[in-house]
C-alpha cells in the first residue's frame, strides 16, 4: 500500500512539473515541433548536382518560429521565411519575402515524413489560375528535398525549383 501511494505521488508530481513545462513554453507541442528536420545549416544543391545556395533555419521567438534566412551561391538573391503552427486555424503558413520585392504565403500540414504548404490561387498575367505549392521532404539519409511547384488549371505542373538539402559540417 505505501508503494503505491508513493507511486502516485511521484506520477501526481511528474505530471505536475511536464503540465508546468508546457505553460511556460507554448509552442513546445508535438504540432510546433513537426517542421524542426529542417533546423540547421544547410549546403543546398539543384537538381544538375550545382551548389544553388545556402540556408540557415533557426527557431526564434520561444520556440514559437522558424527563421530561414536564404543566401544564393552568388550572393545576389537572398530570402527570409517566417514558418509557424497557426493554433487558430490548426495549420502550418510559412511569410516568404526576398531581396527581389517578391512575397508568398504559404499554408499547409505534414504529412507522414513531408511538409506540404500551397499558396492561395492567383491569377497570372495571362489571366490563368494557378498556385504554388512547396514540399519539404525528409530524406533516410537526414538531407531534406525542397521541391517547388507552380500549378496552373489545377493540373499543369511547372518545376520552380527541386534543390536537396545537406547539412554543412
């Protein structure tokens, strides 16, 4: 009877400090931490096998975001992301803006060992739909494929970038 007692007790007083754990930090849930494979410092290739850039993604703000911060391999194009869980809305959204001028907005979920995010429909300067749609995929090998899609009438698939992740040293 004392074990027991004594069990509950440690039980009552672990399930205490882990629910105290979580109030303090509220983005260290199981959903906040679905995109942390690709945290690091990363060598990113194209798909010829040439070096396209590098990418540091970095959690900021209490765990609450992932920062990308995107340097080409000739330095002349560069991009920040803000990729965070939407408790609201139970999604993931990524906020992309560049050197360029250029913006996207993404929203999305993982799905077993990928990231899917998709932009809202658009319309193209030749009047068609279209929307962008960005796949992160964990690899076995601890590299991360990025491929980017633009997809118009909902079926025509354009490749906007395939680049494959490797972790520098």
């Amino acid at each position: 009877m004392k074990l027991s007692i004594r069990v509950l007790i440690l039980f009552l007083l672990f399930s205490f400090s882990v629910f105290a754990q979580d109030s303090n930090c509220p983005c260290c849930t199981n959903n906040h931490h679905e995109f942390d494979f690709w945290l690091g410092s990363w060598s990113v290739t194209a798909k010829d096998g040439s070096l396209a850039g590098t990418n540091i993604i970095e959690k900021i703000q209490g765990n609450c975001i992932l920062k990308e911060n995107w340097i080409s391999a000739k330095g002349n194009f560069t991009g920040t992301s803000f990729n965070f869980f939407n408790t609201n809305s139970k999604q993931w959204e990524q906020l992309w803006i560049d050197n360029q001028g250029g913006n996207l907005h993404l929203k999305g979920y993982k799905k077993e060992n990928q990231m899917i995010l998709q932009s809202e429909e658009s319309i193209d300067k030749n009047g068609l739909p279209f929307f962008n749609r960005i796949t992160w995929t964990l690899n076995d090998d601890g590299s991360v494929r990025q491929l980017w899609e633009t997809v118009s009438n909902n079926k025509d698939i354009t490749i906007a970038f395939d680049g494959l992740y490797r972790k520098m040293e």
